[in-house]
C-alpha cells in the first residue's frame, strides 16, 4: 500500500506537468515588439476632513466660585443648570470640540504656546502654584492644556450635551497622563487623543461617536497675590492641531 500512494503522487506529478506543457503549446503568440511598462509615481493630496473652533474663551477664577458652562455663551450665574456647572476651578475654558469627519481614524497632536496680555504683570508658572513651602505672593498662574474624548458624544450632540460632558471630572481623567503646561515657549504633545472615522454611509460624512474630542485649558493661580487681580489681567493660549491617521496602511 505504501508504494502504491508513492506511485499516485509520481502519476499526479507527470499530469500537472504534462497539462502545463500542453497549455503553453497551444497559447497564442507573443508579440515581443514593446513589452515595456511605465509605471509614474505622483503624490496624492487625500484630504483629511476636521472641523476646529478659531476661537475660545478661558476665565482666571482665583477664588474657584461657581461657573456654568455653556458653548457659545458667556459665564452666567451658577443656578442655571447644575450638570453644567464646574466649581472649584481657577482656570476656566468654555466648552470647545474637535470633529473628524474623515473616513479614516485620526490621531491629533498639538504644538501650544501662551502670551501675557498687554497691561498685565500676570506670570505663566512652569509648575503648580499650590502646596509650596514657601507661598507664592506673585500674581502667578499654572495654565496646561488637555485634550479628551467622550465616547457619548457624535455630530447629533447638542451644546447642552457637550458642556455637561465638560464638566465631568471623569471626562479628564486619561487627559492629565499627556497635559501640557502652557509657557511663552511652544511646547508640543503627540498623539494626545485617537478621533473616531467619521461614519461614512450616507450622502455625506457624520461624525460617529468616539469622533469627537474636547479639549481645555485647566489648572490653577495664586489666589490673593501681593498686587491683586485685575480686569487687565489675562493671557492668550494659541493651540497649532496637527492630525495624521491613526493605523495608516502602508504595505498592505
């Protein structure tokens, strides 16, 4: 039995090779006149899609009263909607989003750079006005810069939905591991946040949940410095987003 099974492989083997000779044989002829091809590399611009504010509103809070968040709004008293309101915090930012809309996952990275008001003798502290052995007296503020997503937002979330999101102390949690402390120096951060592909099976693109990522300016400041705060006081915080697709395809 064993040199039978030996012999059918053999005779199997002499098939295949007969069958491929016999293909060859009867093909048609090769014209050998031009058998050259050009293949041209050029680049292509594929879009990436995100929808990001030009603007944003930040409050120095020193004595952390009761701020409501509302998009698009300015502060407003503290007993208009409880699930919108921080308290607590001297470094306060309006709500802000960014959107993907493209049919790829997106990593967002930012290069983030802070600038004293004109008028203001206010300083940018590199680390935490808080627990130190020697109190600061200087009109100083710890300013840093987050980013997060929150999986229950998408395109149909409403202001109201996002400023209760803002609010939520678990909204920041993962946000504090990558902050950045914003100076008059630009400081980068990588890969802070992983946006969602936008959903792409209608007639136009959607932002799908886990495509939308909130981001901030937290922190904290001297409560009652030497020379006290003032309405001349302030900062600006300019924030350059770059987003490259989160698992690009290359080689396969």
């Amino acid at each position: 039995m064993k040199f039978k099974r030996i012999m059918s492989g053999a005779l199997a083997g002499t098939l295949a090779l007969s069958m491929s000779a016999t293909a060859l044989a009867a093909g048609a002829t090769v014209d050998t006149a031009n058998r050259d091809t050009v293949i041209t590399g050029t680049y292509k611009d594929i879009a990436l899609e995100v929808v990001v504010p030009q603007t944003a509103d930040a409050f120095i809070n020193p004595y952390g009263l009761p701020i409501v968040l509302e998009a698009g709004d300015d502060v407003k008293p503290a007993d208009d909607n409880a699930d919108w309101t921080v308290t607590g915090q001297q470094i306060v930012t309006l709500p802000q989003t960014v959107k993907n809309l493209s049919s790829v996952d997106l990593n967002a990275s930012v290069s983030v750079v802070g600038a004293i008001k004109e008028g203001s003798d206010m300083k940018l502290n590199a680390t935490t006005t808080k627990g130190l052995e020697t109190p600061l007296t200087t009109k100083s503020a710890y300013v840093v810069f987050q980013m997060a997503v929150d999986a229950t937002l998408d395109g149909t979330s409403d202001d109201d939905t996002i400023a209760t999101a803002a609010a939520k102390d678990a909204t920041w949690a993962s946000a504090e591991d990558k902050q950045i402390v914003v100076g008059t120096k630009a400081v980068s951060g990588t890969d802070l946040v992983k946006l969602t592909k936008a959903d792409t099976s209608g007639s136009a693109p959607e932002v799908a949940a886990g495509g939308v990522a909130l981001f901030r300016l937290t922190g904290d400041c001297v409560e009652d410095p030497k020379i006290p705060w003032a309405e001349t006081d302030g900062f600006t915080t300019s924030v350059a987003f770059t987003f490259k697709p989160a698992a690009p395809a290359v080689g396969g």
